[in-house]
C-alpha cells in the first residue's frame, strides 16, 4: 500500500470519527442527566477502544519505517552500523512510549466506566 493511500484512509477515518464524535457532543437534548449517562459511557468505550487502536497502528507503522530506513542506512554502509544502531534504538523506544501513553490514557477512561 502506497504511503499516499494510507494517509487518505487515515484521514478518511479521522474526519469519520470526529464527525461521529462532534454530531453526539453537540446533540442538544432536553431530558435529565441521568438519562445521558449510559449514552456517555457508550461514547466513552468506543473512544478508548478507537483511540488505542489508532495508537497501535501509528506505532507499528513508525517502528517499521524507522527500522527499515536502519537496515537501508546499513546496507549501503556496513561501517555505520554502530553509528545508527543508538539512535534507531532511541527513536523506537520513543515511538513505544506514545503508544503506551496511549495505553494509559485508554485505562484511565475505560476506569470512568460503571
């Protein structure tokens, strides 16, 4: 798949789950609180699960360029090996905390749930 194909369908998909979002966050609604709760859990599920989702994907697909750009750095010089293994381990591991960030945030809303 075409790196142009893929930032469409992510877009696709961003602007298909801001639209979701935006058209129950904005619903005006004259009925009590209490009513609206289980609809908010509902939205909040679905957000964490969307939003680790989008994390995981976003993360596999970072770690696999970055470390394909390592091997291509290595195969066309052998010798800087050593030069690029430091900072491909540093970029991989940053990339892994957002992903776990993610993992966090989606915890500590899904812990919001009844």
């Amino acid at each position: 798949m075409s790196n142009r194909k893929l930032k469409r369908i992510l877009s696709l998909l961003a602007v298909l789950c801001v639209t979701c979002i935006a058209s129950v966050a904005f619903a005006q609604d004259a009925g009590d609180k209490a009513a609206k709760a289980p609809e908010y859990f509902k939205w909040l599920a679905i957000a964490t699960g969307f939003g680790i989702s989008f994390a995981a994907i976003g993360g596999a697909i970072a770690q696999g360029k970055t470390a394909a750009t390592a091997l291509d750095g290595i195969a066309r010089n052998p010798n800087a090996a050593d030069k690029l293994f430091t900072p491909m381990i540093l970029g991989l591991a940053l990339i892994e905390s957002l992903v776990i960030y993610a993992l966090i945030i989606s915890f500590l809303l899904l812990g919001k749930l009844p």
